[in-house]
C-alpha cells in the first residue's frame, strides 16, 4: 500500500515537473531583444581613436601613461566581432547606416591588486582597465542617442599568466559592455 501510494506522488511529481519544463521551453511572450532592433536595423563602427597622451604626466603614483600599441585597432575588430554575435543591428557601411558608432581610447591602465611575499614589493595580481568615450549617432534625425565618457572594460590577472591574454579578456569585456549599452539604451 505505502509502494502504490509513493509511486503516485513520485508520478504527480514527474508530471508536474514536465508541466513546468514545458512551459518554460515554451515561454510566455517575453523577448530579450531590445526596442533599438525595431527602430533601427543597421550601424556603422568607425575605428577606434587613440587620444592617450603617453607624453602626459598624470601623478605621483602613476608618473606616464601608459599604452599598448594598436589597442584600438583591437578595440574596433573586437566591438564589430561582438555586434555580428549579439545580431540585434547588422553591419553596414557608412552611408547605409541608420546608427553609427564612435569611440576614442583615453586610458588604459595597470594597475596592482595584490602582493606576495613578506615585504610586499611582488605583484602576484593585476587589474587591466580599458577606458572610452563613446558616442551613437541616428543619423536620419541628426541626433547623438547617446554619449558616455569614461566607459570602461577590465579584467584582473595573476603574474604567473599572460598580460597579452588578460588585455585580450579586457576588450572583449569592453566591446560585451558596448554592445550592452548600445543595445539597453532604451
């Protein structure tokens, strides 16, 4: 009796769980695509511009800056690579664009996490920050949708692995952020 009668909660149970995974592959009407697909189809990403002074001296603690050469060709490669992924605004060419994508590269920097040792003088972890302005243009209304300064990617590394690798994870977490951006602004 207690075998019939666990065997049919279990049954209730499995069809219930079923019930649910069905309707949640099946969903309710909500779309994660944004408002901009429906008003705009397609950008233009112009290259990135470099605007770090390397010349520049900034302060005590951080006396240059510092830069690593063709990051925003890198940057730019990065951001379109992104756009093709996410698909809510296809790729064009600049006079068929309904937006168009402007940045410029102001800071990129290095900066210690953590320490090993006794004395304190070892890095062990580093944060890489990538920093941009950023500006969107409609261009049939002439009009900046948006504009951003001092957007940043980063990412953070211990000494024992790559600086190249680590300022590869920030581009790619800069461009995710753009295209987040780009695509939430409404």
């Amino acid at each position: 009796m207690r075998i019939k009668r666990f065997f049919g909660i279990l049954r209730f149970f499995i069809i219930v769980m079923l019930s649910l995974g069905l309707t949640a592959i099946a969903g309710c009407g909500y779309a994660t695509r944004s408002v901009i697909s429906q008003l705009y189809k397609t950008i233009y990403v112009r290259p990135f511009l470099n605007k770090i002074d390397i010349t520049k001296e900034t302060s005590v603690a951080r006396r240059y800056q510092v830069y690593q050469p063709l990051l925003e060709n890198d940057i730019t490669r990065e951001v379109i690579n992104e756009f093709i992924l996410d698909g809510s605004l296809r790729l064009a060419k600049e006079e068929d664009a309904d937006l168009i994508l402007e940045g410029e590269l102001v800071d990129y920097r290095k900066d210690a996490l953590s320490y090993k040792g006794e004395d304190d003088k070892d890095v062990e972890e580093y944060r890489i920050s990538i920093v941009v302005n950023l500006k969107l243009h409609d261009i049939s209304k002439q009009t900046i949708l948006w504009e951003v300064g001092s957007f940043v990617g980063d990412t953070t590394y211990l000494t024992q692995a790559s600086e190249s690798s680590a300022i590869a994870e920030a581009v790619n977490d800069l461009a995710r952020r753009i295209i987040d951006g780009v695509t939430d602004i409404w």
